[in-house]
C-alpha cells in the first residue's frame, strides 16, 4: 500500500505479536523488537484465560490457519466453582450461563498455555521479530518520522512506533510519565501441579476441571484453574515450524495463592522455591489437607510470586505518533484474568486504526486518537472490573464470610439466578464495543 507507515513495535509479548499479525495481513510493514534473547529466555508463565474479546482479536488478527490452530490446540474455559477452604462446594456456575454465545468460536472462552500461544503468534513473521533488541529510548523529530534507539547502539525510525514492553514500559515512560503504574495491594504466589495418575488419585476432583475460586474468612484466597490440552495440540503447534516445549501435551493446574501484599515479606519475589512454599503453607494452614499438599506438591521450578501493580486512569493526552497498548499502558491486576485479553484487543483496535492509514482513510495521529480514545474505554472498564475481583478476594471476616456463602447456595439451588447473577451481561467487560463488528 502506498500510504501504509513503518510500524515499529517494542515488546514481542502477545500484545506486540498480535498487533504485528494483524498488521502484516494488512500489508502494513512491521517489525517488532524484543529484548528476550528468544521465546523460552526467561518464565513465560502458566495458563491463561482467553475470554470472547480476546477471541474476537485473534479471528481478526490472525490468518485463518492460524486461527484453526489456536481453536484446535486450545481446552475450553470449563465451568466455575467456589469453594471453601475446607473444601465444600458452594457453587458450580456452568459455562452456557457465564459465556452462552460458547457455540460460536468467536465468542467463546479458551484455557491456552501462555507458551503456546507466544509461538503460534510467531508463526509466519519470525523474520519480523528482532530477538535481543534492549530498547532505550525514541526521539521524535516532528517530520513524520520517529527514530527507537536500543543499548546496542542500533536506531530504527519509522512512521509509528508503539510500545507493547508491559508494566515497566520505557516508551510509556518517555510518552506518558504520569501513567506510571501504583500498586494495586494484592499479591500472589503462583504455583503449578502436573495431572499426572498420582496427583489424580488424591487432588480434589473439582480441582482438575475449569476454573475454581477458594475462599476462608482471613482475606487469603486460591484460584485455580486447569489446562487440560487436546490430544495432539503439541504435534499441532510444531507443525507450524519452530521449537515447542516438550511438555505442552501435559495437562496441569494453575494455583494462584492471593492475599494482601502488606501481609508477605517486602523481599517476596527473593524467595526461592523452598521459601514460597513454607509461605504459602503458611497462609493456609487452617485449610484442608489435600489444598495444602496441592501447593506443597506442585512443582518447584514453576513456583513464582508477584506483587500486582494497576495503572491509574489518566486524562485523555495529546496524540502523536508514538503511542502503547497493553499493560504498558492500562496495566490490569491478574485477579480479573483481563490483562492479556486487554492486550489483544488494543492490538485488533490499532490494525484497524493503522490499516486505515494504509488505505488513505486517515493520517496517522488522528487514526492513533480514535485508537487511544477506545483503548481509554475497554482498558479502564478492565482495570475497574479487576479491582473488584481484588476486592471480593480480599475480603475477610465471619459475616461477611457467611452472607456470601448463603448467596452462593441459594444461587445453587436457582439456575435463573445463576443466570441473572453470573450470565454475560450487555455491559460487561468482554462485550463487543461498537467498533467490534460481528466475526464468524
């Protein structure tokens, strides 16, 4: 295209690769930068949830093969349980109640290993994707041009230059100083337990399926949530070319312990396996055996803690031709599940926003405006939806404890208020925006 601008884009997370997927198909010239020395450098991370928006991005991102990939090689969402910290089962709400558009692909829920998903957004850009490329900082001549610098002393200049590089972004830091993330006040220690016939015959059955929430009454609580991969899914990503791990076949449990962060040691993330498993004990001590041995038996090497940060809402800024997307921008707490949701759907609202450049609808800095003016919508709706998430995790007391756990039974007992409490609303987070046209 002969108005297409050079897109550069800091951060090969899914973010940054499904924005250079959608941009590609497009015939937008694009090369993302990346400081990993490879995928697998550093912790890619456990399962994540990939609800209807995330969905909805990568059909309209990603080429059709790719798509079948992902639809292929990902497990459903599965139903979500609440439970106590003494294991009784409160609650069930099924996955036709929280997500009843399940039977059309695009609008439905998926579990996908964080890794699995990297690799396949690599899939036919690889020579697009700059590996070990430590970014620094941009400089903005006026003249329609701006020019990334990186440690190694290469510079890059092109019509756009975006910043997918996470919560400690260097391009939001030099764009936007004032949407620096705070922290939210919760914290995690993740963990992960392989299903294997030996942790089946004990581990709580409801455990291995879906997605769980464990509530005590002390403001500690466990979700959990199973990756359960469809026979093959390994054979199927490798087919795309590229290395994959050996154990993405083996289905596992998410375990994330959140609690506080003012109740965890300040040097949290110096633990080592060792330590963050007698802290994590620590905190369910009163909780039923077979929870604690799921956290005590997972396995080490997966073990990891974070304290959470949010990013505050900020008033609109004066767009240029830099801009972000993702948690560098409207970085989301985990308790919600959206991050990475959020991302994806910046990246789909920026192809549209830059494809549009391309074709001559638009210059550059009012298609990144409108662009930003919606990621200003869907992004903070995320964040506000999280901090609540946070909120009821958090909560603790005797009262308070046993109000929810009567509402969770009559809930129980009523699929007509499961529906009204748990189904998916017209004004919820995952609900297509108005720019969101319908996909098959």
């Amino acid at each position: 295209m002969m108005n297409a601008p050079k897109v550069v884009v800091i951060g090969g997370g899914i973010g940054g690769l499904c924005l250079a997927q959608g941009l590609h198909a497009e015939g937008v010239p694009v090369e993302v930068f990346e400081r990993d020395e490879h995928p697998a450098s550093c912790w890619e991370g456990y399962r994540i949830h990939i609800d209807p928006a995330g969905a909805r991005s990568l059909r309209a991102c990603l080429p059709a093969r790719l798509w079948d990939t992902f639809v292929a090689t990902s497990a459903p969402g599965g139903d979500f349980g609440f439970l106590t910290e003494r294991l009784a089962e409160l609650l069930v709400v099924e996955e036709a109640i929280s997500h009843p558009g399940g039977e059309h692909p695009v609008e439905s829920h998926y579990a996908v290993d964080r890794r699995a998903l990297r690799r396949l957004l690599l899939s036919g850009i690889e020579d697009l994707v700059h590996f070990g490329a430590e970014f620094r900082s941009y400089t903005d001549a006026g003249d329609g041009r701006v020019t990334a610098e990186f440690t190694d002393g290469r510079r890059v200049t092109a019509e756009v230059l975006v910043g997918a590089d996470g919560p400690g972004s260097r391009v939001r830091k030099q764009y936007l100083p004032q949407a620096a993330p705070r922290p939210a006040g919760v914290a995690g220690i993740a963990h992960k337990l392989f299903l294997t016939e030996q942790t089946l015959a004990w581990m709580p059955e409801r455990l291995g399926h879906g997605m769980n929430l464990v509530s005590g009454s002390d403001g500690v609580s466990l979700f959990t949530s199973a990756y359960r991969p469809p026979a093959g899914a390994r054979d199927r990503l490798a087919a795309l070319g590229g290395a994959v791990p050996d154990d993405l076949d083996q289905p596992y449990v998410l375990c994330a312990l959140v609690t506080r962060a003012d109740r965890l040691p300040a040097g949290l993330r110096e633990l080592d396996d060792a330590g963050l498993r007698d802290l994590a004990d620590e905190l369910v001590a009163g909780w039923h055996p077979d929870l604690r041995r799921v956290l005590a038996e997972s396995d080490p090497s997966c073990r990891s803690a974070q304290t959470f940060s949010v990013a505050p809402e900020i008033a609109p800024w004066p767009s240029s031709r830099v801009t972000v997307l993702g948690d560098a921008i409207h970085a989301v707490p985990a308790t919600g599940g959206l991050g990475g949701n959020t991302a994806l759907r910046d990246a789909r609202r920026l192809t549209m926003a830059l494809s549009g450049v391309a074709r001559g609808d638009s210059e550059p800095v009012p298609a990144i405006a409108a662009y930003e003016a919606d990621l200003r919508d869907h992004g903070y709706a995320a964040i506000r939806d999280a901090l609540e998430i946070r909120d009821q995790m958090l909560a603790h007391g005797v009262v308070s404890t046993a109000v929810s756990r009567a509402w969770f039974r009559l809930c129980r007992r009523s699929a007509t208020l499961r529906r009204r409490s748990f189904g998916d609303r017209p004004d919820a987070v995952s609900a297509p925006r108005a720019w969101e046209h319908t996909l098959t």
